[in-house]
C-alpha cells in the first residue's frame, strides 16, 4: 500500500514587498495615505450627491453607486496589506484568503458593469450631439 501526503494548507505566507523595515515602513505611509485619499473622496462624493438636490439625476446615482463600489473595492485588500506591513507574521488563512479573493472578483465585475451601465445611459445624449452636429454641417 501506498503512502499519500496528507499535508493540508492552513496558511498562505506572504512575502510581500521588502523585507526592510524601513521600506516597509515608508510603503505602509504611502499606501495610507493612498487608500485614505480614496475613501475620503468616494465617501464625499457619495455625501455631496446625497445632500445636494440638483444632483438627483440618474449620472450622478451612477456615479455615487460607482464610488460605493469603489469604496468596497479598495476596502478588501488594503486594510490587510496595511496590517502587513506592520507586522511581524506576515500570514492570511486559506479561508481568509479566499474570501478576499472572492469579494475582490464581485467588486471588479460589479465595477465594470457599472461604467457599462453608465456609458449605456450617455449614449442618447451623445448620439443626440452627433446627429446635430451632422445638421450644422449641412446647413453651413
């Protein structure tokens, strides 16, 4: 009889993107303040959209749902990265992992059915334009 290896995977290791700790630390500064700008100006969007009322129109719903999604989409894989690089043990449980992996896919894919949507919704307009741009060249 055959022996098999029973070996299970609990944990990823991450490596990440330096083993200095003062590259680690810069990074962790820079990709703050990246991620802060980010949730600060989608969350203020949404904000403005929702308290000014000329904003009520379908481009700018689109657009307060796109930075929502946004939001979500930066808020699955930074905090963690973030905690990393501070860190000592640099680990993600499988589980974790793929939860994350899979939250990221739904926020992408709802992400680029969101600018589709929203490219859908402009063409009226822009056909409109075109159509009458067509008619000042003929007239001139």
């Amino acid at each position: 009889m055959a022996v098999e290896n029973c070996t299970v995977i609990t944990d990823f290791i991450l490596l990440g993107l330096s083993g200095r700790k003062d590259v680690q630390q810069g990074l962790f500064v820079l990709f703050l303040l990246v991620y802060s700008t980010t949730m600060i100006a989608n969350l203020g969007m949404i904000l403005l959209i929702k308290l000014d009322s000329r904003l009520h129109t379908p481009m700018y719903y689109f657009l307060s749902n796109l930075s929502l999604c946004d939001v979500c989409y930066s808020s699955t894989v930074s905090p963690k990265m973030l905690a990393d690089f501070l860190s000592e043990q640099k680990r993600i449980p499988y589980d974790l992992c793929a939860i994350q992996m899979y939250f990221f896919g739904v926020f992408a894919d709802v992400e680029c059915l969101m600018l589709a949507v929203m490219a859908y919704d402009r063409r009226p307009c822009f056909k409109n334009s075109c159509y009458d741009a067509d008619i000042r060249q003929k007239d001139c």
